[in-house]
C-alpha cells in the first residue's frame, strides 16, 4: 500500500442556497485540483425515495427539510471515502422522485468535495468536513437561477417552481441552509 493509500481523505464541504453557484464553485475546485485526484459526493444523489399515491401527495412533499436527505448513506459513504475506499453511490431521477437501480462507482481519492445545500445542517456531517465553503448569493439571483434550472432541466412550469419556492425551498432556507 503507497503512502496516499494510508493517509486519511481531506473532506472539503461546498454549501449554499440553491441556485447560489455550489456546482460552478465546486467544478472550480475539480478543475484547480484535478478531477483524478477528487471523489465528488453530490447532496443530491443522497434524496430518499418519495413514496407517493397522488399528484397532491408529491406537489406536498418537502425535499428542502434535512429529512428529505439519506443523512446516514451520506455520512457513511463519506467515512468511507476519507478511510480509502471506494463506494457506490446512488442515481436519483428528479422526475420519478426515486433512486434508479444503477450506482455510480467513485473511487477513494485524496480529496472528497462534497457539495449541497444542507450539509451543513446534519452535525455529522460538519464533523467529518475538514474545510467548509459557504457560497452566498442575493436571493432573487438564486430564484432566478432555479426557475431556468427546474423549467430547462426538470420539466416544471413556471407556476410550480414559485409554489415550491415559496412554500418549502425558502422557509427551509431561512431554518436550515442560512
């Protein structure tokens, strides 16, 4: 086993509200370090299954609240990449609301980034970030960034994006992110 094979993981934590610029921030840092030298945890990747009945039921459910997270896949996973070894992380569609059969393998490198908005609410978490990035952004910046992203990328209306803004995104924010 080589040294770098011996030496723990250095965990870097990217947070901010969403639409704040978290991914350009985190791409940022692939790119100065090197994407092979990286294992790259995305908070999204971690969103537990939505089990739901009805329409209602799914426009009602709150992915902002730390609840809606795999805390504990996530922790572990990130314990693991940090003692050196690889995992095997999960494919959440935004469309089904649920994880696809298929993982992602990311090997244990020597920089973990793990980068989303509420990791900075799970104490675990925190613990295990030896350095953590808060990206800050004027609000309406980041409403404006969402409603592109959710009408281009996830197929939602204009009318659902400020809805779920409105009603769990920012509430959220305000408790757990800010």
């Amino acid at each position: 086993m080589s040294e770098a094979e011996t030496k723990p993981g250095v965990a870097l934590g990217v947070a901010g509200g969403t639409g704040s610029g978290k991914t350009t921030v985190a791409e940022a840092i692939l790119e100065a370090v090197g994407r092979d030298r990286i294992s790259w945890l995305a908070q999204d990747s971690y969103y537990r299954d939505v089990e739901w009945e009805s329409e209602e039921q799914l426009l009602r459910h709150n992915f902002d609240h730390p609840d809606a997270i795999d805390h504990e896949l996530l922790v572990q996973h990130l314990q693991m990449l940090k003692s050196g070894q690889d995992v095997e992380i999960p494919i959440y569609d935004f469309v089904t609301h649920r994880r696809t059969p298929a993982t992602i393998t990311m090997p244990a490198r020597p920089v973990i980034l793990l980068e989303g908005i509420l990791i900075l609410s799970s104490k675990r978490l925190r613990q295990l970030l030896d350095f953590k990035i808060f990206v800050d952004t004027d609000a309406d910046v980041r409403l404006m960034r969402r409603v592109r992203r959710d009408m281009s990328e996830r197929g939602r209306d204009l009318q659902d994006v400020f809805r779920q803004y409105s009603e769990t995104v920012r509430p959220m924010h305000l408790e757990f992110v800010e």
